[in-house]
C-alpha cells in the first residue's frame, strides 16, 4: 500500500512570510494528490488535487498555491502567508482509497 | 453536487456503551461512502468503506456502518465503546471509484468515551 510523507510536522511562521509543505509518496506511481485543510473544529477542506505532473486544480479561492514537480511529490505554498492560513494541512493519495499524511500543523503568528 | 452531514459534533458514551454516529449524504449518483478515524495530531485512518453490495460494512476496530439509500444515510455503530475509541470521526462521500475521484467530507464528530 501507499505511504505518504509530509513535512514538516509543524510549523510557526509569521505573518508575510512565505510557506513551503512538501508531500511524497511511495508504493504508487501517477496517483491522484490531494491537499486538504483542517481547521479547528471543522472539518477538512478540499484545497488543490492534481492527476499528473503539473497538473493542478483549485477547489477554492485563496492565498495559496500548489504545484507537482514529480509524479509522486506534491507541494503546497504561499508567498505571504496569513493569520487565516493556520491549520492542519494533510496530504492525501487516493487510489480506490484515500491514504493520508501524518499532517502540518502551521500556526501563523 | 454532493455533501455529507454529521449530526453532534460532539458524542459522549460510557465505556462499554453503545457508539452510534451519524451520517447523511447527499448524492445525484449512487454513492461511495467511507467512515475514517484521526486520532490526535495524526492524518486520517480508514475505518469501513461501502461500494457496492451488502448494506451493513464491517470495519476494523468492531466498528461497522449500514448504508440507508431510502434515508441518505451512513450511520457508524460500535456496540462496546472502548477507551481506545476516543477520536474524531469524518464521513465522506465520492460519486466515483475511479482515478479521478474526490472525496467530500463530512464536519466531523468527536467521540469521547467516559470511564
């Protein structure tokens, strides 16, 4: 089965700055990712999903961006990041079945 | 489009009660359903999936969840709590098995199990 890595684990970056997650994948190759977004006490925010190599889609509108260099490494950014960006942020591989990351936590201060 | 309910984002049980979370989908397809555990810090954990066939989907952990297509629902049932079972649990819905497929999930509920 899949394995997703996701680092790093957490984060504090203030506001402004810019933001690098990265996630990579093992097990599979072309998989589906996924960047999803959990906030406190809600639940989780589909974000980006791509199906390839530099293919990118956006689910919602916002201060952060997505790219996919590798077949099996997903990245998440920013170049200024925003006190409305703090969560949890999980990659996910979905292939019949989603397989997460163990998740960042970013808190912008 | 499709969207999926939790009703209590809290729930609160004894150990060795019964665990009942409730979900509702809402799907223009015939759904896939899934049920999926995150315990602290941690990504997100399959418990029990419903594709096609049997209604009632037995899950790891003794959990186990019935799909209700007359009633939009995909409640998740335990019939012993453990302390162990203290989570949060997501339901999720997909209209499609194949490559493309995204998963919408629900707010989530809390489990917190009394000793």
């Amino acid at each position: 089965s899949q394995t997703i890595h996701q680092w790093p684990a957490t984060l504090v970056q203030p506001v402004g700055s810019p933001l690098s997650l990265e996630c990579t994948v093992e097990g599979t190759s072309n998989p589906n990712l996924y960047w999803y977004r959990q906030a406190a006490g809600r639940g989780l925010q589909l974000l980006f999903y791509s199906v390839g190599i530099g293919q990118i889609s956006s689910e919602v509108p916002q201060n952060l961006s997505a790219s996919r260099p590798q077949d099996r490494q997903f990245i998440l950014s920013s170049k200024k990041l925003l006190l409305s960006d703090s969560g949890f942020y999980l990659c996910a591989c979905i292939t019949g079945e989603a397989f997460f990351g163990q998740g960042t936590r970013l808190t912008v201060v | 489009a499709q969207s999926v309910t939790q009703l209590g984002s809290h729930v609160s049980v004894s150990e060795g009660a019964l665990v009942l979370l409730r979900c509702n989908y809402s799907s223009s397809v015939p759904p896939y359903l899934f049920w999926y555990v995150q315990y602290p810090n941690q990504g997100l954990q399959l418990l029990l999936k419903y594709t096609t066939g049997a209604t009632l989907v037995k899950g790891i952990n003794g959990f186990e969840a019935e799909f209700k297509k007359s009633e939009t629902s995909f409640h998740l049932t335990k019939p012993s709590a453990h302390m162990s079972d203290a989570a949060e649990y997501f339901c999720a819905v997909s209209d499609r098995m194949d490559s493309s497929y995204k998963l919408i999930f629900g707010s989530g509920t809390r489990l917190l199990v009394r000793p």
